[in-house]
C-alpha cells in the first residue's frame, strides 16, 4: 500500500529523526536473511512508541480510565461503552470512536484526522462519513450525554466530560 502524503508534509526535514537502530551485532546470523526496514513519518511530538510499541513487547492494552463520576465509560478490555451503567448497543466504528474521543479529552479531532485514525489512510470516503458516525453515537449517547460531544465548526470534534 503507498500513501501520498501533501507535499507540506516533508517540507522541513529537520524534524525528522531515527526512530530506532539496531546495533550491527544484533542483526543476526550472517547466513540469515537481511532484515527489512521501514520508513515511517509521524508528526513532530508523536510518541512512536504508542503507535507500535517497541520490538518484541507488544503495547499494552489502554486502561479503562475515566475520572470519578464520569457518566461515559470506556472498557476497552471488554470492547464496551456504558453511560450511566447501561451498555450501549455501538457497532466496531462507533466504539473505536467514541473510545478514542473519550481518551482525548477537550482535544479537537480534525474529520481529516479522525478518518486516517479510526478507518485507517487507505479509506476512500470523506469527512460526512465521520459526521454520521458522530449523530448516531449522539443518538445512543442519549438526551442527557449527547453534548458530550462537541462540534468545533469548520475543524472537527472534542469529547467534554462532564463538569469540565
């Protein structure tokens, strides 16, 4: 798969840096196959270790953690959503969005963003299927919690938490 990057992206190489090495010992028997290597590009303050983990540990799972008394809870051991006890009925794109609002809070998500986090980069749609996806999660999240999430005009989506 090859994804076109906007040429803005790679404008200032400056930012870019290594992000692991393999000392030259560690790269195996000299009549084992040459290990492949990847170029990837994250934007500048990405923790490369959130996206992938290290090599040979797996990432562990994201805790279930919202603060005390909050009504929306994310139990992504479990892959399930409740508000106020009650488990939502979410389809695996509702949850995976929700969930990743939940764990950013007051971060304004771009549709853009949200696209390549949620669908993934080889996609093809636009930013009205987030919008769907956004009402009918509103919808489930009931009269009571539905403003929990919060439409930043002409950029995208935040979760607020209660009483923020």
């Amino acid at each position: 798969m090859t994804t076109a990057l906007p040429t803005t992206a790679l404008s200032d190489v400056r930012h870019l840096r290594l992000v692991d090495d393999l000392p030259q010992d560690a790269a195996g028997d000299p009549g084992s196959p040459p290990l492949v290597g990847y170029l990837v590009l994250v934007p500048e303050g990405t923790d490369p270790t959130e996206l992938f983990g290290r090599a040979g540990v797996r990432p562990a799972a994201p805790q279930a953690r919202q603060a005390d008394g909050e009504a929306v809870r994310i139990d992504p051991a479990r892959h399930v959503a409740e508000v106020d006890g009650v488990e939502l009925d979410l389809t695996y794109l509702e949850f995976a969005l929700l969930a990743h609002l939940v764990r950013h809070p007051h971060h304004v998500h771009s549709r853009e963003r949200l696209m390549a986090e949620i669908w993934g980069y080889d996609h093809v749609g636009d930013g009205r299927t987030v919008d769907v996806h956004i009402a009918r999660l509103r919808r489930k999240l009931g009269k009571a919690h539905r403003d929990r999430i919060v439409t930043v005009r002409s950029v995208g989506y935040k979760y607020v938490p209660a009483g923020a």
